[in-house]
C-alpha cells in the first residue's frame, strides 16, 4: 500500500472518531442533559471502543488480508455514524434522563462505529509492514497521522463545522468519506461485495434524515425549539435540551410566567422607583423575556444581553420577536468574557439567567466572576441570580456564601416548600450594597401566592452556612448540584 495513501486513510479514520465523540455530545444532551456526567460518558465510551478496536483491527489483521479488515471496519464504521443521529432518537426518549442513561444512550450509538474506525489504524499499519527493517518508522508515521485526524476532527467539528453545518450534513459527509476510502482500499475483486452495502447506507441516510428529532435548530450548543404554551393564547416556550428555558407572551410581555422570572420582576420594582428606567445587562439571552418586560413596564430602558449561542439568538429573531424589543443590544459571547468588555459603573441591573445545563456555568459562579458583576454595576446596584438545586441544596448554598462574600446585602427569594426534605427547584439571590425593601418584596410574594418566600440577609447567610465559597481554583458545581 502507499505510504501517503495509507497516511490519508489513518488520518481520515482518527477524524471520524473524533467527529462522531464531539457531536455525540450535543445530540444526547435533549434526552440526558449537558451536563459533567454525560460528557464523561462520551469520553468513556469513545476511549473503551478506541482501546477495543486497537485490539480487534490488530488481531484481525494478523489473521486476515490487512487491507480487507481496514475496508470492512471503514464500512461498518461509516454505516455506525450513519445511524448514531437516528439511534439517539429512538433511544433516548426511552432511556430518559440520568447518568446511567447517559452511558447506555452514547454507548447504543456511538460504540460500534468508534471500536470498527478504531480497528482501522493497526490493519493499515499491518499492510504497510513488509519486515522488521524500518517498522519503528512505519508504525510511529502512522500513529502520527491518526493523531493529527484526531486533532483535525475536533477541531474542524468545534469551531468550523458546527458553526456553518448542520448535524445531519456533518455526519453524511463524515461517512461517505469512511465509506469512499473503503472502497480504495480494498482489492479490486472485492469491491463489488463491498458496494453492496451501498443499500444499507442509503437506508441508514434516509434515516439519519427522517428519523424525528426535538429540534427546531441545532444550534452550536443546544437543540433548540419554540413551543406554543397551551395555557395562554399566542404564548410560546423556548426548549432548550430538555429543559424549558423561557416563556414569551409578544402580546403582553409584561406578563411573567415561569416563578422565577416574577421573583426577578419583584426584586426589581422594589429595589428602583416604579416605572424608572434602568440600564441592564443580562446574562444569558434565552427567549429575552426579561428584557422584553424592562422595555414594556420601564419605558426607555435598555438592556445588554449576552448570549453565548448565536443560534438561540437566531431562533430567537425567527419565532420570539427579538427584534422587536425595544433598546436592545446583544452581544453574542461567553458572559465571563463580555463581562469583562463592559465599562465600569455602567448599570443599575445585572440579571444573571446563564446556564449549561441545570446549573449556572461553573465560571459564572465564582467570586471571581462576582468582582466583574459588581465592576459592572453602578454604586446601589442590583445583581439577581437565578440557581436550580434541590435537596441538600449544596449548590444553592455554595452559590450564596459566594455572593454574600462581594456584596453587603443578600435576600434569597424562595418558598417555604422548597426548603423541606425532598424540595428544590429555582431560587432567586438578591444581592446590593443597599438593603432592599423585605416588606414589598414579602408583599409582592404573598400577591402572586408564595408567602414566607423571601429570606432576609441573616436568613440567607444563616442558609449558606459553612458552604464553600466558590473560586476560579475550586468551583465543582456540577458535583454540587442535586
């Protein structure tokens, strides 16, 4: 076989492992989550079915033609990354959401596909060797070659493919390369029993495409989709993974649906003049519900909005009426780093709605992070933050002994319910250098039906406890998050 010909088919093979473990990510969080644990699985599963098909191509290789075993592997390899997309959807409405079904989700999809690409590398590597003379060279060429597909797969996926592809395209054009290079490498007479698998991969392509999903978008982050809220005419809910993120009546947004958006609303109007503009900036875009409220019950205010997912901004603009909002800026960036980009003393508010997952972003959560908040924020100003734990609460905890740590007053807004055994759920952190209004914040929660929700500055840190404060060197919030 030729040395550069053998070199393109190692590198291409690494490529398409890679390609499958990074996208593999993004299409299990709808039915598992983003979150620590299902990354770990598909970093698990990908280094068990590399080790296997290590094992496998090489004894193989040494039992077979070389050249076969490579052609058979790239056939089966490029039919598994066919059906990785499809497999996730069948699969993962019936495994459900969990670690466990994590692992069992990407291994279903992903693991004979990454073990038959793994196999590929040593059977070439078997072909190339004539003897003993020069096979250090051989082998380390080769070894250098599948680690720099590797490399190219992660990377062109990250930062090239994901951004201007769409999942389906990405994984067609990754297994007709697999199935094109196993036809090349294969022996002339045995190409014609090799294209008959050609009837397999138009099925698994019709399925890759047909096979339903959640999506209305692939997004670089997310699978994103715009629902209509079935309680409230003209309403609709933006889904992101599986999670209900944001909840927009264009009709009447000053209406607030989802709890903790009220609990915002509520911290607001007491802690500023009714009706008084504000300048804002919001961490984390989502539907732009509370934006949409600032522009609609603060005339004249203006609200920033940093959103790390240009596709949500995108859905956004097509099914939210983004546009429409009056006074908006959106910044599409990770928050920690557009933070930093914002001028001293520069807002009144900073709403803090970023999550991946079911928790804040472990680098949005440290003290670290606070200091730019409170950089960010005029003297009096008003940092909100919303946080999902649930019993022990560890992360609520965790997330309150850091703010109280920056600021001189906090209030937690949560109800009674949510602090008994077995409770959880979103919860609220106010956070000044101004003691707010308790009694219209006690008020305002007793009107919309949670009385005995607001918890005061001692309350609160009587709540954090001896919780650790959250640093850019220790911030385990996934691992602190119930």
């Amino acid at each position: 076989m030729n040395a550069r010909f053998a070199r393109i088919v190692v590198l291409v093979s690494g490529a398409a492992i890679l390609v499958v473990e990074t996208l593999a990510t993004r299409l299990v969080a709808p039915y598992v989550g983003l979150t620590l644990e299902s990354t770990t699985a598909v970093i698990g599963v990908a280094l068990a079915g590399i080790a296997v098909g290590a094992s496998l191509g090489g004894r193989w290789a040494d039992v077979f033609p070389p050249r076969r075993v490579a052609a058979g592997a790239l056939v089966v390899g490029g039919l598994g990354v066919l059906a990785v997309r499809p497999l996730v959807r069948l699969l993962g409405p019936v495994l459900g959401p969990g670690p466990v079904a994590a692992i069992l989700l990407v291994a279903a999809s992903t693991l004979v596909s990454v073990t038959a690409l793994a196999m590929v590398t040593p059977a070439i590597t078997r072909a190339r060797l004539t003897s003993v003379d020069g096979s250090g060279s051989v082998i380390g060429e080769l070894s250098a070659a599948g680690t720099i597909g590797s490399l190219a797969g992660t990377f062109l996926t990250g930062f090239v493919l994901v951004a201007f592809l769409p999942v389906t395209a990405i994984l067609l054009i990754t297994a007709a390369a697999c199935l094109l290079l196993a036809l090349l490498v294969v022996e002339d007479a045995r190409r014609s029993a090799l294209a008959r698998g050609g009837a397999a991969a138009v099925l698994l392509a019709v399925a890759l495409v047909a096979v339903p999903g959640r999506c209305d978008a692939d997004t670089v982050y997310y699978c994103a989709r715009v629902d209509t809220a079935p309680e409230r005419p003209g309403a609709q809910v933006l889904v992101l993974d599986d999670l209900r993120h944001s909840y927009v009546d264009r009709a009447d947004p000053a209406h607030l649906e989802f709890a903790y958006t009220r609990r915002f609303g509520d911290a607001i109007d007491a802690a500023f003049p009714a009706g008084a503009p504000l300048e804002a900036v919001h961490l984390g875009g989502g539907g732009f519900t509370m934006p949409r409220w600032l522009a609609a019950t603060r005339p004249g205010s203006t609200s920033t909005v940093l959103e790390v997912d240009q596709g949500v901004v995108d859905l956004g603009r097509r099914e939210l009426g983004v546009d429409d909002i009056p006074d908006l800026d959106v910044r599409v960036g990770d928050a920690r780093t557009t933070l930093a980009e914002l001028p001293d003393a520069s807002a009144d508010l900073v709403v803090g709605d970023a999550f991946g997952a079911r928790s804040v972003p472990w680098h949005l959560a440290t003290t670290e992070f606070v200091d730019e908040v409170r950089r960010v924020l005029r003297p009096g100003g008003l940092y909100v933050l919303n946080v999902i734990d649930r019993d022990p609460l560890t992360l609520l905890a965790a997330e309150t002994a850091t703010v109280a740590e920056r600021f001189v007053t906090v209030a937690l807004l949560i109800r009674p319910d949510q602090l008994a055994p077995g409770g959880g759920g979103n919860a609220v952190l106010v956070a000044s250098d101004s003691a707010p209004d308790l009694a219209a914040l006690a008020a305002s929660a007793a009107g919309r039906g949670e009385p005995g929700s607001v918890l005061d500055d001692a309350a609160t840190r009587a709540l954090a406890g001896d919780a650790p404060v959250l640093t850019d060197d220790r911030a385990p919030v996934d691992h602190l998050h119930t």
